[in-house]
C-alpha cells in the first residue's frame, strides 16, 4: 500500500517552491502556511518517534514474550526449553534498552514508568535461569503480559493523536491553494509541473495515512478485546458468548467495502466461532476463537507494519517541509519589516480566509472528540471488568488532554483573527 508512493516526487516539488520563492507573490501565498509547514514537520518527529515506541512493543511480544510463555511448562526439567530462554532472553534485555532510549527522545514523555516494569521483568527472567526456578519466570511472563494488555493501546493513542495533529489537510490545502496561485501568475513552467506533481503525491500520501491511522485504531481496539476474552477463557468460558456479539461488530466493517484489504478467510472463521457458540460446546467454541484471534493478530501485523513504512516514509518529508519555512523566514527577515509591494493587501486577506477555515476545521474536531468522550464515559459507567475500565480511562483522558489542546489553538486563532478583523 504504502510502497507505491512518489516520495521523490515531493521532495522535488517542495525543492522547485523554494526556487519559486523570489517571486513576491509566491512568498506572500507561501507566507501565510508557514506556520502550518513547521507545526507538520515537528509533528511528523513526534509521529516517527511515538511509531518506533509502538514497534519496539510489537517485537517485544512476537520476537520474545510469545516464545518465553510457551516455554513456562518445561522449564526447568527441559535443558532446551532453557537454551530457548535464554536467546530470547538477551533478545527481550536489548528490546528494552531501546524501549529506554526511544522514551528519551525529547518528543516522548510519560512511558518511563511502565519501561521500569519491563526492566524488572528481565531482572526476574535473569534470576529464573541462574536459579532455574519456575516461579519466577512464571512472575516474568505476568508482568510482561500485564505491559502488554495495557500500554500498547496508550501508545497507539498517542500515536494517533500525533497523526492528527500533524494536519497533514492543512499541508494539502496550502499547496492546493498555491499551486493554484503559480498556474495563474507563473504559468506551466518545468518548476510548476514539478510542483503540481509534487503535491498530488502528498494528497495521496495524507489520504494512506488518515486510512492507516483509522483501521489501526480498530485493529488495536479488536486486539485488546481478544486479549481480555482469551485471559477469560479458562476461568469463565462464558464470557466469550458474552463478549463476541461487541467483538464482531467491530470486525465486520472492516470485512466488507471496496477498501478492504481483508481475506474471506477471517469472515469464515467467525462464521465457525457463531456456529460453534450457538452448539454450546466450549471447546469447540475456545478452538474457534483462537483460530480466529489469530487470523485478527496476522491483519493487525499487516496494517501495522503498512502504518511503520508510511511513517518512515513521511520523515523523509519533514525537512523539506521544514526547509521551505526557514526560506520564507529569512527572506522575510532580509526584507526588513515593511510589506513588499505585492503582499501589503494579499497577505492579511488570505491569513483571514485560512484562519477562519482552520477554525471551522477545530469545531469539527472539537464537536467529535466530545462525543467520543460521552460514549467512553458511558463506556466506563456499564464496564464491569477493572483492567478494561482502567483501559477505558486512560483513553478517555487521552481524548480529553486532546480537546484541551484544540480549545488552546481555537483560542490562539481566535485572538490572531480579531486582531487581523481590527486591523
């Protein structure tokens, strides 16, 4: 999916509008994005840096956690089942020191807390194999497990919020709206076609994101409810008959449309899971749905790792994004504080216009992010099981801290449009 974009394409088209930037026209249209091609090129960072968090937890799980859990029932007495451990062991310690120096980056905050919890998972796998003492790899396996039924889903959030953020339709409006420009006064010059192409291929490269980010949310949000139903399954096979109706209705939109990268083969084994829930027979039914938790895992991993190339792919952008601001910058600044000729009218006018449809564009935002938190509120209210609530919670203050945020810009544009309206 992600493969096929025109990376170069972008670069070129960002290099031909800093050449283009000696036009006074051209500088006063781009003047006015500036701000919203630095806010893209340091989200795009925090994005890059919250997705390498995000994979470093899926390798932790499929490159160490899966294996070490399946050896729990022949450690000690089985000398390979301990050879097995301990190669995924220095594999799960060099995991973790890479969780520690991506939760450094000046761009993350707040995941050094559960990174301890990990740290003192593999203290305890250390002392297992030097004591070969089953307890304390099975104390292992919980803490691990209990890392990954919470924070994944945290950092995903994270994740997302960092690609909305990064307002890549602002990006795309700018360039829309100065391309339109170009045709107009410079006319269909080699740097103008490059441009035009350019920005087609960050069009297509916005629309693969905001697909990416939305089917990963779902999948995540499938993820975590398979995860709770399969630590339930032995203890209390009723909750699966419980719990499926909400699991299928979050997999079935996902099943169908002329977008879905999905196989049949995911449908069937949920048509098995109904089928062998309606005959009552659990195992059948725990059969079925392992079956079908695993088909889920494998297009989670899909989508997940077409969201890790996107997001390699959109660091490349960044500092041409960012090099196009510093130019308009340093022009602005050579030219001194009085407006050129071209810009004295145009450049307050179309501010106002961007101002007052990016202020449009938060209300939206604004408006959905409250709903979403009633429905988490009501969420929180019926949900009985206290590691899901807590789940629940944490996402709901993510989407809050998220609203608190747009409130801080609506009023920041706000301010800057009554000061333009007054001028």
């Amino acid at each position: 999916m992600a493969e096929t974009l025109d990376l170069q394409a972008i670069d070129r088209g960002l290099g031909a509008l800093g050449g283009l930037l000696e036009n006074a026209e051209v500088r006063s249209v781009v003047a006015v994005f500036r701000a919203d091609f630095v806010a893209a090129s340091g989200q795009i960072d925090v994005l890059s840096d919250y997705k390498d968090l995000h994979d470093l937890l899926h390798d932790l799980q499929f490159q160490c956690y899966n294996y070490i859990a399946s050896q729990t029932a022949r450690f000690p007495q089985d000398d390979l089942a301990a050879d097995t451990l301990a190669d995924h062991g220095l594999t799960f310690r060099g995991l973790v020191g890479r969780l520690q120096e991506a939760a450094m980056r000046p761009t993350v905050t707040g995941e050094l807390n559960w990174i301890g919890e990990l740290v003192e998972a593999d203290t305890l796998l250390a002392q297992a194999l030097d004591t070969k003492d089953p307890l304390l790899l099975k104390r292992h396996c919980r803490l691990v497990r209990r890392v990954l039924d919470r924070y994944p889903s945290l950092v995903n959030a994270r994740l997302n919020s960092a690609a909305r953020a990064l307002r890549m339709d602002a990006i795309e409006r700018a360039m829309s709206t100065i391309l339109d420009m170009l045709r107009r006064r410079v006319g269909e010059s080699p740097e103008v076609a490059s441009f035009a192409a350019g920005t087609a291929s960050l069009v297509d490269l916005g629309q693969r994101l905001a697909c990416l980010v939305r089917d990963h949310d779902r999948w995540q949000e499938v993820d975590v409810e398979l995860r709770r139903v399969e630590a339930t399954l032995a203890a209390d096979p009723e909750e699966l008959g419980l719990s499926w109706p909400a699991i299928k209705a979050l997999v079935e939109p996902m099943l169908c449309g002329e977008n879905s990268r999905q196989p049949q083969s995911l449908g069937r084994d949920g048509a098995n899971l109904d089928a062998a829930l309606q005959t009552g027979d659990p195992e059948q039914a725990r059969r079925a749905f392992l079956r079908f938790q695993r088909q889920a895992a494998e297009h989670f991993y899909r989508v997940d790792t077409d969201l890790k190339t996107l997001c390699g792919q959109l660091r490349t952008i960044g500092a041409p994004l960012a090099a196009v601001a510093r130019v308009v910058a340093a022009m602005s600044s050579q030219r001194g504080p009085g407006p050129g000729p071209d810009e004295a009218g145009a450049t307050p006018v179309m501010r106002q216009a961007h101002l007052r449809t990016m202020l449009e564009e938060l209300e939206r935002n604004y408006a959905s992010l409250t709903e979403r938190i009633a429905a988490l509120d009501r969420d929180i209210g019926f949900e009985l099981d206290g590691e899901r609530r807590l789940i629940l919670k944490q996402r709901r203050d993510e989407r809050s801290a998220e609203r608190t945020e747009l409130a801080a810009i609506r009023t920041q544009y706000e301010a800057e449009l009554a000061s333009l309206d007054g001028d």
